[in-house]
C-alpha cells in the first residue's frame, strides 16, 4: 500500500502514464526535488512543456531546471495520499471515470508558486480570477498541458529573467461548460465537478476553491528563459518583471493598423479606447490583443517593428 501512495502519474504525448517512482535522484529542498537532466521524468516534463510552446518559441527557450514535489515531508506525504483517495471517490461517483489530467496553472511569480507548493491553494490565488471580467468562473485556473504557451505569457519572470510555471494534477470528474466572464463560484448541480471553457475540446479547466486542495496536486515546476516571450510579455501587457525596453501600447497599435482587417482592428481599438479610459485594466486588453491576433503573429509583429528601429 505504501508503494502505490508514492506513485505519480505525468504526462507524455497528450496520455497520462505511471512515472518513476518519487524516490528520484536529485538535489533536494524542502518542497521540491530538482530532476537531473539524464532522468527519463525531467525529460517527459520538458518535451511537454516544449511542444506546448510551439516550434517558433521552442527554438528560443532554454530549460533552466525542471523539479518535482517532494514527498519528504510528512504533509506532502498526506496530501499525495488524499489525492489517490478523492480520485478513487470520483471514480465511483462518475462510474468508473475520475477524469484525471494535467495543466498548467495559469500564471505566478516564483514566490507564489513556492507558497502554493508548500501550503497548496488559497484565496489569494481566487483573487486573482474574480477580478478578471473574462475568465470561465471564479476558481483556480488551470491550461491543458498542451498550452504552456498560453500559460507562460501569463507569468512573471524573477530579477534574473527566470519565469516559472507549475504543472498539476488534476481531478477534474464530469466538467460543465463555463462562459467567459461568468461569476459561477460552485458547480451548478451536484453532478458537475469542475468547470471547463468547452466540452469538445478543453482548452481551460476551472477547479472551485471548495475543491482546490482536494482535486489539485502540484506535481513539477519548470523554469526557463525565453527572451522573445518576455518581449510579449513586457511590451504588450507588463506581465512579467523586466524592465528593459518595449513597444509601448500607442506604437503597437499604430504598427497594428497597417497589417490587420478593419474588423479586426475596431475590435482592438475599442477595447484600448475602454482601457484608456479606465473601464478595462491592462491584463484584459492585453488578453483581447492576443485574442484577436494569436501569439505567434503578435511576437512577430513585434519582432519586425524592432529590427526596423
């Protein structure tokens, strides 16, 4: 019984499959255990992280460390338990199926996602989406592990330009459809567990906060540089904590009218006329400019004006 408690489960190729056994080689802390480069999970976890990013940032990304929650500490240990316990109770309540995945939690600097990872979930976290007029529900946000760019444009970078993202399991049971900006704090029925952005294909999970250190189990931190994903990150919403130069708001728009659609850029000029006037905050339009543009053209655009000045 003991040996089954200490197995994890990760993700390879969109699957989730039995790992190694916690007991890793590596540097230890008091929460995590840093996975050396030569261990077969550190290389599961980074080639997820990877093609999530796509090839274009891929290519410019460089994998600082990649560390697993340690099971040392008696607490930890507790917590991996109850979670093997609610999975089973979730597979009895939906016959069978506890919907098990991973994802990406949905932005965080290093000290958050330290203090989740030593002392799991809290209101502060709950905080952060009940402000967002446009996230699916008031919850714990998480990304499918197929998304970690989404989510690394949402974190912060640390004073060494490190940006940090956490990967957790996640319990999801039977989903129900959330709309975009909707206030729902608590599943709508007894039947649902969790809230999800689309039933056929689930981009973004939402675990309620009367279940988020029961259904979430932090599983591994990734850290990595990506300079061409802390130009996003400074220039269009000031997410991340560098300082250096940017393309300003103003700039980017002007740069914006001569390659996009009129549709297209009504769109976004409406919501930065909004953003200047107090009605919608930074995030929210910087989260409309990649909504109506994509990641991958914004960088480039970006990019371009640069390499012009």
């Amino acid at each position: 019984m003991m040996m089954a408690a200490e197995q994890v489960e990760i993700v390879d190729n969109g699957e989730i499959i039995d790992s190694l056994s916690h007991h890793t080689s590596g540097e230890y802390s008091s929460s995590t255990i840093l996975l050396r480069e030569d261990n077969a999970e550190h290389d599961v976890v980074k080639n997820c992280f990877l093609s999530g990013m796509g090839t274009l940032h891929a290519a410019d990304t460089t994998i600082v460390s990649v560390r697993k929650t340690s099971t040392q500490r008696i607490t930890t240990k507790a917590k991996l338990a109850a979670s093997i316990v609610f999975a089973e109770a979730m597979k009895r309540k939906n016959g069978g199926d506890a919907n098990v995945r991973y994802g990406w939690y949905s932005g965080g600097s290093k000290e958050e996602i330290e203090r989740i990872v030593s002392y799991g979930f809290s209101s502060r976290e709950i905080e952060k989406f009940e402000k967002d007029d446009r996230s699916h529900g008031v919850g714990i946000h998480f990304l499918h592990h197929t998304c970690s760019l989404a989510a690394a444009v949402l974190g912060e970078a640390d004073e060494e330009g490190i940006q940090h993202l956490l990967l957790c399991r996640l319990i999801l049971g039977k989903p129900e459809r959330i709309i975009s900006g909707s206030k729902q704090s608590h599943p709508s029925s007894v039947q649902y567990d969790c809230g999800v952005d689309s039933l056929e294909n689930p981009r973004k999970y939402v675990v309620w906060s009367c279940n988020m250190n029961s259904y979430i189990l932090p599983s591994h931190v990734v850290s990595f540089k990506s300079p061409r994903l802390r130009g996003l990150s400074r220039g269009v919403g000031g997410l991340g904590r560098a300082r250096s130069p940017c393309v300003s708001f103003p700039v980017l728009m002007s740069v914006l009218s001569k390659s996009l659609d009129h549709p297209r850029m009504n769109v976004l000029m409406t919501s930065y006329d909004d953003f200047r006037k107090g009605k919608v905050r930074r995030e929210q339009l910087v989260r409309k400019i990649r909504e109506v543009i994509g990641d991958e053209l914004l960088l480039d655009i970006i990019k371009n004006h640069r390499n012009s000045d």
